[in-house]
C-alpha cells in the first residue's frame, strides 16, 4: 500500500521548502519509496478529519493501512525502521544514529525556531533587537557545537544516516540569515559546481557529507512559489515545492509574510 502524508495547501514560507512534510518527503526518496500527499488548507487541518490523525491540528501526517503518525521525526524515524538505507544495520551504530535524530530536532531545531519566531512576530517590539541578539548567541553555541562535532569528517557518525537527513532539515532554516556562513566546515562546500535539475538527483546519493548535503538543498533554483514535478521510485509522482527559492526566512517580505499569517508558521511539527 502506498503511504500518504499531508502537506500545506499554501506553504507560510512561500514554496522555499522549509514546512516539515520536505524531511518526511527526502527520507521517502532516499529508500526509494512511492508516496502520496494529500494537501491541506489551513482551514482544513483544525477540522476533525485531520484532528483525527493529528491531535494538534498540524502537518505532516502519515497513512498507511490502518497505521497513522504524525510528527515530523516519529514518521521519518518509522521510514527509516522499515527501509534499508537511513539507519546502520549494527545495532550500536543504528542507536547512535538515532540519537543524532534526537539531537536535530530537540537540542538544535528549538533555538533555531525561537529565533524565527522572534523575527515574524516580535520585529516591532522595543526589545526586539536586544531579545534577537540573545537568541543568536544561542543559535551560535549550538553550530559551534556541532561543528566541534562534526570536525572534518563528512557525516556525523560514520556514513550518511536519518539524524544527518534530519540535521540538514534543521539548519536549512538558518539560510539567508548568515549565521551557518560564520562556520567553516558546515558551509566551506555549501556551492557545488552544478545544481542538478531535480530533486531526487540532489536528494538520493548521500555524497558530499553533511557541509554539500545543506549546500544542494539551497542551490535549487527556480521561480518562487513554482511547483516541480518529481518522479519517485516505482513509478509514484509527486508535486514538491522548489526548494530554496525567493528570499530567505528572515528577508523582510517572509517576515511581513509570517505576520499577516500570525501563528501559521507554527503549524507544522
């Protein structure tokens, strides 16, 4: 049976690929298999149907049979249990992979994501500009943690693993805003020489490392809000956003952008 996940109608980042179905969307393609995404309104999602599959009234959801998931990480992680290639087979090696998933999305997403939030919905306050210097203080101690981590190696531990998918996800969302570009060895090969024209040609070989990895996914170019056709293994196919089009999160347009859709921007876990 072939799953189904949920995604925005009408993505609060403007087509850039930053909403939370993208990392659920890669690790299908990184196993190769056939998916299907059934896309909401905002509307939509606080409708019991979807209240049904998603308590919290968020995307992405995942269907299959009579299984179904929500949260970003809890789907990629049952992606990864039942398809070879984004966990190690040794058991030791698989736990610690895991445990990059974990660190992605609870030590080095949530500073990340404040500090977005505090662009959108705090730029007019009076200590808007004290607060965000806080917050990129703390942004910064993370990178220069993982940097230490990662030294010069190409993945976090060992070869290419669903907590380096889900690593890569998370710092996407610091592009435009300068701070990945302050550490060498994550952004030192962010520009490879050619940008294939499709997603699955960026996405299914992990080579590279983690540094190119974050670098062919903010390469993508194409019009903003232009939607791409993609072919996934077995024959499925798939509408995704262009990644990393039109101007960064923290430009002034998603920025006024985020405001007029107040805490849409959070509605994606």
């Amino acid at each position: 049976m072939t799953p189904t996940i949920t995604a925005f109608e009408r993505s609060p980042d403007g087509g850039q690929g930053l909403a939370r179905d993208m990392r659920v969307r890669w690790a299908f393609e990184e196993v190769g298999q056939p998916y299907e995404v059934r896309l909401l309104s905002f509307k939509a999602m606080k409708e019991p149907a979807h209240l049904a599959l998603h308590p919290f009234g968020q995307i992405p959801t995942y269907e299959e049979g009579d299984l179904a998931l929500f949260e970003s990480g809890a789907i990629v992680f049952h992606i990864a249990e039942r398809h070879a290639g984004l966990l190690p087979d040794d058991a030791d090696a698989r736990a610690s992979a895991i445990a990059w998933m974990f660190a992605a999305l609870t030590t080095m997403e949530p500073p990340i994501v404040e500090r977005e939030m505090a662009l959108i919905l705090e730029r007019d306050e009076a200590w808007h500009e004290r607060r965000l210097r806080r917050l990129e203080e703390s942004v910064r101690k993370r990178l220069g943690e993982l940097s230490g981590r990662l030294g010069d190696a190409d993945w976090l531990d060992g070869g290419f693993s669903a907590g380096d998918l889900l690593m890569v996800s998370v710092l996407l969302r610091l592009k435009g805003s300068g701070l990945l570009e302050e550490v060498p060895n994550l952004s030192a090969l962010r520009r490879p020489r050619r940008s294939p024209p499709r997603l699955h040609a960026r996405l299914r070989r992990p080579t590279g490392g983690l540094h190119r990895r974050i670098g062919r996914l903010t390469k993508a170019h194409s019009g903003p809000g232009e939607e791409r056709q993609l072919g996934v293994a077995g024959g499925g196919k798939q509408t995704l956003r262009a990644l990393a089009t039109g101007p960064g999160p923290n430009s002034s347009e998603n920025a006024a952008t985020g405001r007029a859709q107040g805490t849409r921007t959070e509605q994606a876990d």
